[in-house]
C-alpha cells in the first residue's frame, strides 16, 4: 500500500529481469519502495537482480515463475499474487525483438513474437486490472516504444506488435478512469541493452537508467504517455503525418 506520502511501497514486475525495470526499481527502492516482487520464465536467473534489490534497501524481494506465452495460467497466476498482497505498482516488460529478415521467412516465429509483445500482455493485463479496480487504486506501468507509432519495413513486425499493445493501454486506461487505478504507458526509442548492444548505436538513442528516470517523473506526476528521450513526441507529431511516399524514403 502506498504510504502516507504516496509513494510506491509494493511492485509486481511482469518481466522481472528487464534491464529498464530493474533500474527503475533501484530508483523506486532508493525511494520508498520495500516489496517486490519479480515474475519472468526463469525465477533463478533472476536470483542476482532480487539480491541487488535487498542490499539496496528492499525488504522483500521475491522470484516466481511466469510465461507471457502461457495464456492459460495467466489469471490464476495474477489471482495468487494479488491473494498474497496488494500491489500498488505493476510494470509490465517483457518483449520481444525478434529479427525482421527471419521472421518474414517464418511466419510462425513471426506470430510468436506478436503473441509475446500483444496477446501475452493482453492475456495478463485484463485481470491485473480486475484486481487493482478491486482494490481501488493502483498504476499499471506498460513498456511499449516509439516503434508502434508507425510501423517501418525494417521492423513492421515488431513495431505492429507494438501498435497493438499501445492502442490497447491507452483503451484499458480510458476504461479505468474513476475506479483510482491508472495506467501509464512509456514509449522508448532505440534502447541500448543487452538485446539490442549488437545493433549499434541509433540516433537519439537512450539507455535504461534514462528510461526509467522518465518512468519515475512520470509517476511522481501521475502521466498518462511519457517518452524517452523527451523530444521524441515532437518528433513523432511530424513523422505520425509524413505522406507514406516520404516516410519510405527515411532510413528504414
């Protein structure tokens, strides 16, 4: 439950081994934040980040299983969780990049990755909001990217996967208006992680330590849409219009 000056004290992370939510937890632990909880595919490769989170002030930190492609088990995994304690914070992060060439090849390893980016957190998102209208508060932080505001041919599979899961937040968070639960969703340009370190550097790239100082000042300020960098939506009021024939000739 948030404390009395309305800080985060609990987080259920969705994707725990995120590099740009375990940097935004280190921010909100040097904060308030004691409880966490971190859900990903493989609890103990996770084991070192829980451990990082305690010696950083944390005082509970725990690993659990979850698969954002197991569909089936997502509402009893959320309706666990959310029976062992509220939350005031959910940070969804898991993704996938893929590879555009091979997934045009492959069309399945294609629906996979939309599978992971879309319906996965489609899945997993409609009960975390059933239990946080329930408890009558609570954020939904969803990680999309600049690269679902318009889909590009090197990276249209990604980028449509995207689309998707950023019209569906914005939809969910209209739907929650009211009921003390909100939903914010934060839209990165080229982040240079591990998964992306063998693509080089970008223009106006960031990195996850950037990123999540943008998600903590958008929590502070209870926003909707924040990007990272900053400057990027007043680029993207221009490239969102551009007539497709000169859109294809940006550097795709």
């Amino acid at each position: 439950m948030k404390d009395a000056l309305g800080a985060v004290e609990s987080v259920l992370v969705l994707g725990g081994g995120s590099e740009i939510a375990q940097a935004t937890l280190r921010k909100l632990v040097a904060g308030r934040t004691r409880t966490i909880v971190l859900a990903g595919r493989d609890p103990q490769r996770m084991d070192a980040d829980a451990e990082a989170l305690r010696k950083a002030g944390a005082t509970t930190v725990e690993t659990v299983a979850f698969d954002a492609l197991d569909f089936s088990s997502h509402e009893t995994f959320v309706a666990e969780r959310f029976a062992e304690r509220s939350f005031d914070l959910v940070i969804l992060a898991f993704g996938v990049l893929g590879d555009q060439e091979h997934d045009e090849r492959h069309a399945l390893d294609a629906v996979k990755v939309v599978e992971a980016n879309f319906t996965g957190a489609v899945s997993v998102l409609l009960p975390v909001a059933q239990r946080l209208r329930a408890q009558g508060r609570g954020t939904i932080v969803v990680l999309s990217t600049v690269a679902g505001e318009r889909a590009r041919a090197a990276n249209f599979v990604y980028g449509s996967s995207k689309a998707g899961l950023d019209a569906f937040c914005q939809g969910l968070g209209d739907s929650l208006l009211g009921s003390g639960v909100k939903v914010m969703i934060v839209r990165p340009g080229f982040v240079t992680t591990k998964m992306t370190a063998h693509m080089g550097d970008r223009p106006m790239s960031t990195d996850a330590e950037s990123v999540a100082d943008v998600i903590v000042g958008g929590l502070a300020r209870g926003s909707e849409i924040v990007w990272a960098p900053a400057k990027l939506r007043y680029v993207f009021m221009v490239l969102r219009h551009l007539p497709r024939p000169v859109f294809r000739k940006l550097k795709q």
